[in-house]
C-alpha cells in the first residue's frame, strides 16, 4: 500500500470519521477518500438526487437549502467543520432532501458507499468504527432536533414558565 498524500491524512485524523481509528486504519480508510475544494456557491449536491455519497466538512461551511434558486429558497442548516452531510443517503440511497452548497470556500472529505463496501471482507473492523461514527452523529443530529421540537411546543403552548 502506498502512502496516502499527507494533506488528506491529516484532514481525514482530524475529523469524525477516524476518531476511533488507529493510524494504520486511518490509513487504509485514506486510500478510500477523496479531499475536495468548492468556491463559494459551488453546489455539492442538489435536492431530490441520490448519490452514494458521504461528505464530511474539512474548513469552511456548507449550506442545506432547500429550494435552491427558488423565489422561497431556504437556508435549513449550516455545516461547520467536523459536520457530515449525506449520512442516510450515503447509507441507502435516500433522495436528497435539500441541496448541499458551500458557502464560503470549503473543503470537504468524500468518501464513496462501494468504497466503504469494500472494506467489508479486508478490514471489518475499519468499516465497524466508521459507521458507529456515522450512527453517532446521526443520533446528535436527532437529539437536537428532538430537543428543539420540545422547545417549540413549549414556547407555543407557553409550558413549564419558560415563556
């Protein structure tokens, strides 16, 4: 195996993916990964299409709009370094619900749902960490938006005095 470039090693170490990886994983999962630069406004991926993608943030940010050069376009959420985008339609091939744009210069680690596949019979345990990792954000994204849901019914129905 050939060493990967040293760029996108140290952006794959620092984010979410290899947390739980050793340096020899983190490696092999470099082989795997692509390192990407967008400009500002660059559309990364456009609502209602599926790809097999799974895109973490590196530097910069990432917009989810919904919408996207609509009169009612909207800015849904901004991903910032560490975010991931595309989890469950990396996973099994849901429809984008909203476009993925950058919104200032980004850069951003891809990494392709047949190239994790392959990692099945070499390196389970690679492809094991890695989808705890995605499972982990998942779960934070949910819990915040459970949170937040909570938040607004008792803003509305101005419960427990907080309002």
């Amino acid at each position: 195996m050939t060493s990967p470039e040293p760029a996108l090693y140290e952006a794959l170490r620092a984010s979410p993916l290899a947390k739980e990886l050793t340096p020899e994983q983190t490696a092999v999962l470099a082989g795997l990964v692509s390192l990407e630069s967008f400009r500002p406004k660059a559309v990364l991926g456009r609502e209602g299409d599926t790809d097999n993608h799974l895109v973490v943030v590196v530097e910069g940010s990432l917009g989810v709009v919904k919408h996207l050069g609509m009169q009612n376009e909207t800015l849904i959420a901004t991903l910032h370094v560490g975010d991931f985008a595309h989890e469950l339609g990396f996973l099994d091939g849901t429809e984008r619900y909203a476009s993925l744009v950058a919104m200032a210069e980004a850069r951003v680690l891809i990494l392709e749902r047949e190239k994790l596949e392959s990692l099945i019979d070499t390196d389970p345990q690679i492809l094991y960490r890695l989808m705890c990792a995605i499972v982990r954000t998942v779960h934070r994204v949910q819990t915040r938006l459970s949170m937040q849901a909570s938040e607004l019914t008792n803003y509305i129905f101005k419960q427990h005095g907080r309002y």
